[in-house]
C-alpha cells in the first residue's frame, strides 16, 4: 500500500522565480570562464574576434532560450526537452534525448565539473595516490577510451564525495538544494564582478590591449574562419547548461509566466557576466600574450589559467589561491544546481513507463525524485572511477546542438500541430528568431563535423568524436524497444483484468 501512495505523488511547486534564475545561472557559470580563454586567445590572436566570439555565441544561446521558452510555456512539466520532444515528435525522440542525458550528457557533466572543484582544492593540499602499480591498471574499450579506476584515487574520492554529498542535499529537499544554489551563485556572481572591478581600478592594465592582435598559435591547417569556429566550440562549452532549468518546470511556482522569464532573465546575467570578465582579462593580459602563455603552458603539460594571473596582478601571491577558491565556490554551485535539474529527466521518463519505474517515486516525506537522485549519483560516480567523462562529454557536445537545433525546431512545428495551445509566451520575431538559431546550429554542426574528420585524419585524435556521439545516442534504441515491449505488455495484461 505505502509504495503504491509512493507512486502517485508528485513533485510539488515550491521554486520561485529568484530560485529559479539561481539556478539558470549557476548551472551555467562553472570552471570553464577561468580556464577556456586562454585557449580561445591561442586560437585567435585578436581582442576583438575573442570578444565576437562570446558576444555570438551568447546571442545563439539567448536565442535558443527564448524559442525553447515557448514550448517550456505549454508544457511546464519536469523533464524539459524530454517532454517536449515526445510532444513535438514522437516517444523515440524524447527518449533518446534522455538516454543521452543519462549516459553522459548530465551524467558526464556532473563528473567534470566536480573534479574541476576536487581539483581546485589541490592547489592548497595534495591528495593521496596509489602505488604506480594500482595507477597502471587500464581496461582498453574500443572506441570509447581507456578505464584506469585506481589513477588519482583520492582525487576522485573527493569528487565523488561531493557529488554523493550534493545528492543527499537534493534528496532531503528541494527548499535546501535552492538554498545552496542562492548562496553559491550569488557568490560566484561576487567573485567574478570582485575580479572585473579589482582589475580596472587596481590591475595596472591598458586599454590598448583592445587592439593588441596576433596571428593565431592554434588556428591549426584550417581557415580563419574555421579557427573562430573551433573557438566558439569552446564558448559554446561555457554556456552549455542553459537548458538545464526546463529540467524542474513542474516544480516551478506559476511555471507558465516563471519558467520563460527565467530563461530570459539568466541568459542576460550569464552573457553580460562572461563578457565582463573577458573585457578585465584583456585588458590585463593583452591577447598575444595569452596565447603565448597557453602554448608554453600546455607544451609543459600545465594548464593555464588566465584569471589567476589577471587576480595576481591586483592581489599579488594571493592570486592563484583566490581564484582556486574562486573556481571551487563556482563548481559546487553548478554540481547542485546540474544534480538536482538532471534528476527530473529519468524521473520523467520514468513515469511514462521509459526507464524503470520505481525511478518515478517521489519520496513520501521530502517530496523529492529520491531514486532518481541516487541512480543518477551511483552512475556519476562510476564515470568519475572510470576516467572517461572527459572522452565522453567530447562525443556528445556534438549530439547536443542537435537537440538544440530540434527544440527550436519545435516551435514552428507546435505553432502548426498546435495552433490553440495557451502559449503565455511567445517567442519574439517568429519565425525569424527560431530560424535563425536553427541554421546557426545546422552550419555550427557541419564544421564541427568537418574539424573533427580533419583532426582525425591528421591522427591527431583516435576517432571521430561527433560521429562517436551519434553512434553512443542509437546505442539507447534496444532500451526504447524493450521499455516499450514492457509498456504493452503490461497494458494487454490490465485490459485482461478489466
């Protein structure tokens, strides 16, 4: 009897708007503002095309918030495109996108950025490693990369600490995982404003660093242009997230007007924030210099951080631990925000009969996707033993943008499938708007697919990333067979009882 009560709870809607917009943001902001310009400068050599490469791919995402915002406005349920995708096409769709989701997507996002955070706190402790004979244990699979479990054991015992830890916050409730995310965004946001402010009065920096270029040092065999899009790749990755608050919309206070004004509301603090800090980059560290410091970093097998020389120049010796703090306060907001969000897709799909269906409890007293959580966590953490998230992530930022393009997509196919719907948003300049998103992402995937056969036929990288993605997303279509083999089954044996 109690399972059965268990069953038909459903999650309740407690987040308000603030809540929500924390939680937009913080599941975007994380390590990746800190670490990728100094990459994107080797790539370009020039200020003003860094610049146009955060202001463009700002204005896609901005653009693909808002014509998500329009679907996000007829079906505030939880499970974002999940949901949308089983509306706008078929149940196939949807359950793709949530296989994904689950296999890496969210999964292996979550894994990144808590070593990301594990790895932050090295900078003030070591952690503890194995012998040399445990580290070189590696299981090989074929295509997918190498497993080494025992390789930085305790690095990866602090990350799956905090993510087990996360889980559990989320898992009493969802008030005190909106709690955490308020706080830490709201810290993050400080830290970031702190360094741009400290860095114009007190860095010592010029404005002619502005128009200080270079010929770009990692602009590989490709053109310029293929150069700028390799580079929003990267920018891309720091404003990937986006999406991830759509995720919650049935647990969202008046998620019809809330959920769209979310959406809105955080791309404009996410992009005015990501421009600010790269404007105070540049105008410590001229661009030629970046790059020069990124290439010699990486030729040494270091990684370069450009804001921790931007902090040294205002905060001297203390600026590498400052932004190490810096980058810790800002990966533990986004794993909370990724771990509670992520959790309502396999809870959705779960209660359409897509995923086992004790994963779509709600738990009696907390009224939170408990199962949901810990499946998520267990695998999470299984990703961070293995050592491939990275690998895995790559493969399907690609397959990503796809589902980006089909949720804009969307729109236009709801404004014809569904013409009465009650939309209370409606995206701005339609069809242009969605259109434009669309053949964005359509010509952002074709040279993402062109840089990566190119890369792989030079042997600079084993396979063929975007098309690896492809191949891990149809890897879900015997679940999809089986869930719905199951789902028949079980309706031809309730209609014999009836």
């Amino acid at each position: 009897m109690e399972k059965a009560k268990t069953s038909r709870l459903n999650l309740i809607p407690q987040i308000g708007l603030i809540t929500a917009i924390a939680y937009g943001v913080g599941s975007v902001i994380g390590s990746g503002i800190f670490k990728k310009p100094g990459l994107m400068a080797a790539q370009l050599g020039s200020p003003i095309l860094l610049i146009i490469v955060w202001l463009v791919t700002g204005l896609m995402t901005l653009f693909g918030a808002l014509s998500i915002a329009e679907i996000a406005s007829i079906f505030p349920r939880s499970g974002g495109l999940y949901i949308y995708f089983t509306e706008c096409y078929n149940r196939l769709t949807g359950y793709l996108y949530g296989w994904a989701v689950f296999i890496v997507i969210q999964t292996g996002s979550i894994a990144s950025i808590a070593y990301v955070f594990s790895d932050s706190l090295g900078y003030f402790f070591n952690f503890f490693r194995l012998p040399a004979s445990w580290e070189a244990i590696a299981l090989h699979i074929p295509y997918l990369g190498v497993i080494t479990p025992f390789m930085f054991f305790g690095l990866k015992l602090c990350t799956i600490g905090l993510v087990l830890f996360l889980t559990f916050v989320n898992y009493l409730a969802v008030s005190l995982g909106g709690a955490v995310q308020v706080i830490f965004t709201a810290l993050k946001i400080g830290a970031i404003l702190a360094i741009v402010v400290f860095a114009f009065l007190f860095g010592g920096g010029s404005f002619d660093n502005f128009t200080t270029s270079s010929l770009p040092l990692k602009a590989g065999d490709g053109s310029m242009f293929l150069a700028f899009i390799v580079a929003m790749s990267g920018a891309f990755w720091v404003y990937d997230g986006w999406i991830n608050v759509t995720y919650s919309a049935g647990e969202i206070k008046n998620p019809k007007k809330n959920l769209p004004r979310t959406l809105f509301y955080s791309a404009l603090i996410y992009i005015s924030i990501y421009l600010l800090i790269n404007l105070a980059y540049i105008y410590i560290i001229p661009v030629p210099e970046m790059a020069h410091k990124y290439v010699a970093a990486e030729e040494s097998g270091q990684a370069y951080l450009v804001a921790t020389d931007v902090a040294g120049s205002f905060w001297g010796k203390w600026g590498g631990a400052i932004i190490a703090i810096a980058i810790s306060v800002s990966t533990f907001g986004t794993v909370n925000g990724t771990i509670m969000l992520s959790a309502r897709v396999y809870f959705a799909m779960a209660r359409e009969g897509l995923f086992p269906r004790r994963i779509g409890e709600v738990h009696p007293r907390f009224r939170t996707p408990a199962r949901s959580l810990f499946i998520q966590g267990i695998w999470t953490s299984l990703l961070v033993l293995s050592g491939t998230f990275d690998q895995l992530t790559d493969m399907l930022i690609f397959v990503s943008w796809i589902f980006y393009a089909l949720g804009a997509l969307g729109v236009i196919v709801l404004r014809k499938k569904m013409p009465d719907a009650p939309r209370t948003y409606r995206v701005w300049g339609y069809p242009v708007l969605p259109i434009v998103f669309i053949i964005f992402s359509l010509v952002f995937l074709g040279f993402t697919l062109y840089s990566d056969i190119t890369s792989y036929a030079q042997g600079k990288t084993p396979l063929i990333n975007s098309l690896m993605g492809v191949v891990l997303v149809a890897a879900g279509i015997p679940g999809y067979l089986y869930w719905n083999w199951k789902n028949k089954k079980r309706a031809r044996a309730s209609s014999k009882i009836t």
